[in-house]
C-alpha cells in the first residue's frame, strides 16, 4: 500500500481530495494532517473578524472515504531524507508521497511590535481573536488597518457596516489602494470609503507598532485596535525545510510542483512559489495539476513536456454586504454585480464541497 500524506486541508488540500477520492487506487491510502479538524473558508475570514457571519457558515467537514484518515495535530518538523512528518508533542507520520499545503502567516518585514501588538486575518484562531478584539471595542474607538490590498479593503469596509461608530483608518503605502487592479477601480472603492468614512492614509511607512499606536513615518497615531493585512509569506514549518525558497519562504519548484531531487514531495498554494499571486484559486488549479502528475507517475505513464499555463478567472472583493468590485477577463467590475458573483461563488463552493 503507498501512503499519501496530506499536510493542510485549505482549498488545495481540498481540491486534491475532491479529484483524488473518486478513483483513488486500490493501493493507495491517504492521511490528512490538519491543526483543525474542518475545512475554512479562508477568503471570508474578513466576514469573521468584522461579525457579520458566524463561524459555521464559512467551514465544512472533511471528506470521508473508506481509505482516507484524518489526523489533527499541528505540523512542527517535516524531514525529506527520512519520510517523516512531526507533530507537536512528538507523534510522527511516515509517507511514501507529500503534499505539502499549510498555507501562510503574516509578513511583518521587520516592523518593531508589529507581530507583537497587531490582529491577524490569516488562520481561523487568529481571526476568532480579531473578532474579540474588534467587537469588543468601546464606543468611539479608533481601528488601524495596515496595507490596502483585497484583505485589508474588504476588512474595513466589512467592519464599517458591523460597527458604524468605530473610526477606521487604512493605511496603505502607495498613491492609490488596490493598486494591483486598474485606477477606475481602486478610485471607486476610495470613493465608497470616503462616502462611508473610512480614513484612507496613502503614502504610509508603518515604521513601529506599540500596544495602542501606530507610527506612521516615526509619527505615533493612536488605535485601539491594529489589524495587520501588509502581507504574507510561507508558514514557518515550510520557511524551515532545507530546500531552496524565494523571497517569501515559499519553495521553488520543478514545472511538475514537486521540490527538485524529491519527486514524491509537492507543495501546493501559498507555500508554493509560482508565476501568479497567491490565492484560493491559484491552490486549487495548482492542486488539479499536481493529481495529474501524481496519476501519471503512478502509472508509470510520461509526463507532459509542460504542463498547462493554471488560468485564473479573475478576482472579486467585498465592499461590504451590497457593494463590490473584480476584475473578471480583464474587465473591471463593480457595484452590485460583483457583489452578488461573490456571494453565488461562495454558495456554489459550499455546495460542490459540503
Ligand atoms: C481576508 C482574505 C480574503 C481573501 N480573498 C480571496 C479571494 O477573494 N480569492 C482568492 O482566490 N483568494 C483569496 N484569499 C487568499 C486565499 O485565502 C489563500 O490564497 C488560500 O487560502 C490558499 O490556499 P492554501 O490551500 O494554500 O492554504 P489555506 O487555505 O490557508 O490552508 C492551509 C491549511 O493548513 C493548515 N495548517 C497550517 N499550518 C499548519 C500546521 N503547522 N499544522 C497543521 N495544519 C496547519 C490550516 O489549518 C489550513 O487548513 C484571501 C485571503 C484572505 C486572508
């Protein structure tokens, strides 16, 4: 029996499962790894942190299948020469074949007291404590969100609509927020702040977080809650292999997704290094590709010169319950329309995996 091992079920985790289970072969057993034991909708994390949506709504359980196990424990250790994953309180698990998909943490680029005295959206427990820290504000209070991309946006405008009293102040380092995505649509989201008072600081440096300020070009701002969404990187076990990894500890790869000179051992989404930004929807094409080439492998059958380009559909982010903004086949989209494309893609992802 060959022993596949699954290291995080987050969307690639899942995605593998989804196209594996159906025609597993008769000699391979599986064995997932994750420190909680459901699948997260990481994407709708912003929802949590703000209140607007309990808990349950954005996890499912795990598949079952007779030769699939689930295992919860975290992750500390992974050893490529020996085969073995640790897990915290010593427990090992020995594989014959890995994927590795943890996921990331925050980058603070060295801010001081940055990963000290700032909230988090980038795990389920970390975002259960956002959501204390936020909705257990006084009236009145002011809220420091650091970095104005798709998580840093949808976050504050989500968290607008839960607390209308708070002050909320978005800081971010360029001219314009979003800056990824084309101007008219970075000047409609600015626009939907300024009409719901959301306090946009361009140009800012965060050049040292304390319990309750920001400082902003060495200048202290006062908050009484800091959300950190200024970047991400590999998750630490994965920053820690021995193996070759870019700028943000996210291993390099062959074109196959596997580290180079461990064919069995892939890596998969946001701890993967690949052409695009990390997202849901990069993991799970990366995941389609990965059980192909897992398929071929095990039937001995060749490999493809190249694999496929992964192609992205696009990106939709929230502005709230009602408002949104994408871009979808290089066409910008927003108002209502994205919105409701949001809410339909959540539902159908529920529905194909629940
Ligand atoms: C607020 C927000 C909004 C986003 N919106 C979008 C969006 O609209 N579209 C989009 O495509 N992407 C979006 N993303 C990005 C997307 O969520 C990630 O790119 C995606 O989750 C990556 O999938 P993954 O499988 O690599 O990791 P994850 O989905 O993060 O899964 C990692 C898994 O590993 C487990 N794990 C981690 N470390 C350990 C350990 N040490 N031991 C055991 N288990 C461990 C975790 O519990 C988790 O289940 C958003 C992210 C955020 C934070």
């Amino acid at each position: 029996m060959k022993h596949l091992v699954i290291l995080g079920g987050g969307y690639g985790g899942m995605r593998i499962l989804q196209r594996l289970l159906p025609n597993l072969p008769d000699d391979v057993q599986i064995t997932l790894i994750d420190k909680v034991p459901y699948h997260c909708f990481k994407t709708e994390y912003y929802a949590l942190v703000a209140g607007t949506i309990s808990e349950t709504h954005i996890r499912i359980p795990f598949p079952e299948h007779q030769r699939l196990s689930v295992k919860y424990g975290t992750i500390v250790n992974i050893d490529l020469d020996a085969h073995l994953i640790e897990l915290q309180h010593g427990e090992t698990v020995a594989y014959d074949n890995l994927i590795i998909g943890l996921g990331c943490e925050d980058k603070y680029h060295n801010v001081p007291g940055a990963k000290e005295y700032t909230c988090s959206v980038q795990s389920i427990g970390k975002s259960r404590h956002t959501y204390q820290q936020l909705n257990g504000l006084t009236p009145n209070a002011t809220v420091g969100i650091v970095g104005a991309g798709l998580s840093g946006v949808e976050v504050a405008s989500e968290l607008r609509e839960s607390r209308p009293d708070l002050n909320i102040l978005l800081f971010d380092r360029g001219d314009r927020i979003l800056s990824m995505f084309p101007e008219k649509l970075s000047y409609y989201v600015e626009d939907w702040f300024v009409k719901n008072r959301v306090t946009i600081i361009r140009n800012s440096n965060i050049t040292k977080v304390e319990p309750r300020a920001v400082y902003n070009h060495e200048e202290a701002i006062s908050c009484d809650a800091i959300v950190w969404t200024a970047g991400i990187q590999a998750s630490t076990v994965v920053q820690q292999m021995p193996v070759e990894k870019d700028s943000s500890g996210r291993v390099i790869l062959t074109k196959y997704h596997n580290i180079p000179g461990y064919e069995n051992v892939y890596v998969l989404g946001d701890c993967a290094s690949l052409p695009h930004a990390p997202s849901a929807q990069l993991a799970e094409g990366q995941a389609e590709q990965i059980v192909s080439v897992m398929q071929k492998r095990w039937n001995n059958e060749e490999l493809p010169e190249e694999l496929p380009v992964i192609k992205l559909k696009g990106v939709l982010g929230s502005l709230g319950k009602k408002h949104g903004f994408g871009l979808l086949a290089n066409q910008a989209l927003m108002g209502r329309v994205p919105r409701l494309l949001k809410s339909g893609l959540l539902w159908m992802y529920k529905h194909h995996n629940g």
